[in-house]
C-alpha cells in the first residue's frame, strides 16, 4: 500500500508517456532526465491552478528521494553529486519565511558538507572546492542556525588538513583558507586575500 499512496498524484492531466515519466521520476530520480521533468512541471503549474500545488509536493518528494540515495549519487556520478548539493545549499540561501532560512533545511545541508568533509572527498579537489565554495556562501547563516554541527565540521577539515595524507596542494590551500575564513569571523582578511588571491608571480 506504501508504494501505490506514493503513486497518487495528481497526474492525469497528461498523456500516458507524460505520466510513466513523473510516475519514474518520483520513484528514481536518477533513471529520467530531470530537467525535461522540471519543465513538464514548471509548464502545466503556469496552466493549471490545481496542478501546481500538486507540483509542489511532487517536487519535494523527487528531492527526498535524491537526497534519500545521495551516497549512490556520488559513487554513479561525482559531477551529479556537486550539482545536488550546490542546489540543496542554494535553496537553503535563497529560500527565506520571515527572512529567515528555512530550519528545516539546517540539517540536510549539514549532512551534505559533512559528507563533503569525509577523508575519501577531501582527496577529490572537486569536492573539496564545492565544500569551500557552499561554506563562503551559507557558512556564516548555517552557523548562525546551529552552531554544533558548525565545530565538528571545522574539527573534521582541521584533522583532514593537518593529518591526511594525498590532499592534493590546491585541496590544502582551500582547506586552510576556509578554516582561516571562519576564524576571521567569516570576513576575508586584506592579508589573507593577499595571500590567497593574489597572482603567484615567479
């Protein structure tokens, strides 16, 4: 029964092809072309009222699922991973009630920047520049949300730093400009982007 109450939306509106490929998209997300679903769903909401507050739900249910099978995101597709936490984080910057971020986002970013910080992604400088790119973004707000996660993410990068082995040069670079960053009370330092920024000159 779990699975035919998750199949009940309200997708009759459209043709039989249309439907197969929500009904997909909102079981594996991972198996359709996702921005041919968006565009399915972002037109139908603009003609039909009724539609687009189920859109909404449909959405939210194809980034659970997503979000559900994240570690199977990153070991099929590293690029597809980045892009999913780029949006996840995004979202949480973007999204406001009361101009407020939305608390109930606190703990998926969270988890994302964690992975992001585990031994295996810091030897990948891809993730790491996402991880240092998304902190620069959302760190300060994040922190300002719950504070705890916010030091044992920082305790992770310092040990990676300091401790790894096989960071690459730029891996170590970000590392310690980010965890500078914060120190600094989430400001740049004129120093420090002297010394990050600058043009290295022989």
């Amino acid at each position: 029964m779990g699975d035919t109450g998750k199949e009940e939306y309200k997708i009759q509106s459209f043709d039989t092809e249309t439907q197969q490929l929500l009904k997909t998209a909102l079981k594996d997300p991972s198996s359709v072309d996702l921005e041919k679903v968006a565009n399915i769903i972002v037109d139908q909401s603009l003609k039909d009222c009724v539609f687009s507050k189920e859109a909404g739900r449909i959405c939210y249910t194809i980034i659970q699922q997503e979000y559900k099978d994240r570690e199977e995101l990153r070991a099929r597709s590293p690029q597809a991973w980045i892009c999913y936490v780029t949006f996840i984080c995004n979202i949480f910057d973007y999204l406001r009630v009361n101009n407020m971020p939305m608390m109930a986002l606190v703990n998926p970013v969270y988890e994302c920047l964690f992975r992001l910080a585990q031994p295996d992604s810091l030897k990948k400088e891809e993730e790491v520049d996402c991880l240092v790119l998304q902190l620069h973004r959302i760190g300060e707000q994040l922190e300002k949300m719950n504070s705890q996660p916010m030091d044992e993410l920082f305790s992770l990068l310092r040990d990676g730093f300091l401790l790894e082995d096989g960071l690459s040069s730029l891996s170590q670079l970000l590392l310690l400009e980010i965890i500078e960053f914060r120190a600094a009370d989430w400001k740049m330092t004129d120093a420090a982007q002297k010394y990050y920024y600058s043009e290295v000159t022989d």
